[in-house]
C-alpha cells in the first residue's frame, strides 16, 4: 500500500486537526521501524508502483509545534516530511480569514525563519495559497491571484520555489485543479484513501492521521481491519459532506 499521510498540529487539545505528542511519537517509532518505506513525497510520486509500499510525511499549515514538537521527533528517526506553508499568515495565528473556528484551538505559526532552519534540516516546504482561501469558491482571476502571490512570498522570504501544494479544505473544482497542474508537479487533497494507479498528479489524496491517533490502529498498517477504517471513517465524511456542505471545513 502507498498512501501520503497527513498532520496538522501536534498538541493535546484533541480537535479534529490535532494528533498528541504522545501518539505522534508512536506514529514516528512505527514508521521508522522499517515495516513500510517513508521517503519525501516528490520521490514517493515519482518512484510510482515500482517500488512496493511507501508513505510520504506532509504538515498542512504551518505550525509551530511542527517546528517544535514534531520535528525533533522526525529528526531523530531520520524521517523526511513536507510541511505546506501558507505565507500571508507566517508567523502569525491559524485565524483564516480573520475567522475562529469553534472547536479548533488558536494556534501559532512558524516564523519565516523557523521555516528556514527547518529546511536547513531537510525540510521540503510546499505551498498552501496566500491566504488558505478555499480554492473551491474562488473565480480563475482570485485562484490565480492566490496561487502566484503565495508562491512569490515564498521565494521572496524562504528562497524556496515549491514544487508541491496542498489545496486548503481540501477545496478544488475542476479550474483550481487547471491552474494547480500548470504550476506545480503534484498537487495533494483531503481526499480519505491510498494512493491508487494512474492517480491525478493534481488531486492526489491523503491518510488523515487524526483517524488513526488510537493505540495500534497504525501499527495494522495494511491489515484487512486498517482498510476498515479507513472505509468507515471515509464513508463518515462522505455522509457528512452530504448533510453539511459547509461542515469539515476547519484545516
């Protein structure tokens, strides 16, 4: 199995964008145990099914903790991560908008200079939009405006020119998709399932590992029991997405 992972913050409120230290510390033990190869996502991409199981890291956000907590743990099992940076908030909180979400814990940002030491240790940043505008209710002139101000951001202050973007929400639409494609190489969504052949290098989709926080769920990794889960918990959002359009939409 072949599937890109993903974290936002690493903190013990218990929201739905946070896994604790605690069960990340687990998450990064099994993963470097040998079971199943971590490698960075572009490689994971680019290798395709040749090379048997695999998972790549990704960070959505920006967060401090990511800096703080999560990467001393990565850094330690030699793990490679992606973290997806959203430039017109660096340094600042995870208020999108100018918006707090109910349930969501106000949360702090890396600096553009801890996003430099991190990438002085082997960090990839990939990008987020400027904003974390939701791609899906924007017209081609605003998602455009959004993916190339956001990518000029971080060249300017990161020196990095991202090849990766991770679409906020998971919000797309067949004309974000288009402008995602021309820009960058691959393009990750929140979409629940491993990777499959002949994916969309644009609307790759993602392990939300808020899903798998409970003691050994990981450790199933490729178990008939792990694919229940993750049947379950994709059906779950599916029926939710359904009833609530608008609810989910907090990372």
């Amino acid at each position: 199995m072949r599937a890109i992972l993903t974290y936002h913050s690493i903190d013990d409120s218990g929201s739905p964008i946070s896994v604790s230290p605690e069960v990340f510390r687990a998450h990064c033990a099994f993963l470097a145990s040998g079971r199943v190869r971590v490698l960075p996502l572009v490689d994971l991409m680019r290798e395709g099914d040749t090379g048997g199981d695999a998972v790549a890291i990704t960070f959505d956000d920006g967060f401090e903790n990511t800096g703080t907590v999560a990467w001393p743990m990565l850094a330690a099992h030699g793990l490679p991560a992606t973290v997806f940076v959203v430039p017109g908030h660096v340094g600042k909180f995870n208020d999108w908008g100018g918006r707090r979400v109910p349930g969501i814990p106000h949360l702090s940002l890396l600096s553009w200079d801890a996003l430099g030491q991190l990438v002085m240790q082997h960090a990839t940043l990939g990008a987020h939009t400027m904003t974390h505008a939701n791609l899906a209710g924007l017209d081609a002139s605003g998602i455009d405006e959004e993916l190339d101000r956001g990518h000029a951001a971080m060249v300017q202050h990161a020196g990095v020119a991202p090849t990766t973007f991770a679409y906020p929400y998971g919000g797309t639409s067949p004309v974000a998709a288009r402008a995602v494609r021309a820009r960058y190489e691959f393009a990750v969504t929140t979409e629940l399932r491993p990777l499959r052949s002949g994916e969309d290098a644009a609307l790759l989709p993602r392990l939300d590992m808020y899903y798998v926080r409970s003691p050994g769920a990981l450790e199933a990794w490729g178990q008939p029991s792990f694919h229940a889960r993750l049947w379950t918990r994709r059906l779950g959002r599916q029926a939710r997405a359904w009833l609530h359009p608008s609810a989910g939409r907090v990372a």
